[in-house]
C-alpha cells in the first residue's frame, strides 16, 4: 500500500513539474506577492522564470481573518482587492505593475488572470 502512495506521489509530483512551463500551470496555480508599492506602481515577485511578460494583468487579493471556528481559532480567507498590469519584467523573478483597478497594499498576493 505505502508503494503506491508512494508512486501515486512521485507520478503527480513529475506531472506538476512538466506542467510548469505551460498556461494551464499559471492560469491555474502560479502565485506571487506585493514586494513594495510606490503610488499607482507596485513591484510584485513575478518575474521571467515564471513566465510573466509585459502586459500580462494580475489578480490582487489580501488575506483576511473571516471568523474564528469553535475553538476560537482565526479562520481566514482571501478577497479580492484589485488589478495590476505588469509594465516591465525586471529580472528572474520580479516584475513592476501598474494598479488598474482597487487599493494595492505590500504583501497582498498576486496571481495570473485566467
């Protein structure tokens, strides 16, 4: 039983990693967040390692705390507070945004628009 856990991992693990360079990986998994925001300009820790390019447009959303459960433990979710549209790619991993829509704040999370 441990060794088709064990394969079933391995097996999805090498599927993600393919997938990582394809649409399907950004759209639906690729995250980044909000490293410094200056006016309507934001510098996000997406960059060309992760397929960014310029005009790519970016969801924002913040976490926040939504209640707590029984044992009065936080329970958070995240809304969405905006838009970016990146205006330069600034190396592997950072690029820099313009906000097009909503209040950006540093640490908020950014992910690629479907």
């Amino acid at each position: 039983m441990k060794s088709i856990v064990l394969l079933v991992f391995v097996t999805a693990s090498l599927f993600l990693a393919a997938c990582s360079q394809n649409p399907f990986y950004h759209e639906h998994f690729m995250r980044g967040h909000v490293v410094n925001v200056s006016d309507d300009q934001v510098r996000v820790c997406i960059g060309k390692k992760d397929g960014a390019e310029v005009s790519d447009e970016l969801n924002v959303y913040r976490v926040v705390v939504s209640g707590q459960d029984a044992s009065g433990t936080d329970i958070y979710d995240r809304e969405t507070v905006g838009k970016v549209k990146i205006t330069r790619i600034t190396g592997e991993h950072f690029a820099v945004a313009n906000v097009t829509e909503g209040s950006v704040k540093k640490h908020d999370i950014v992910e690629f628009s479907p």
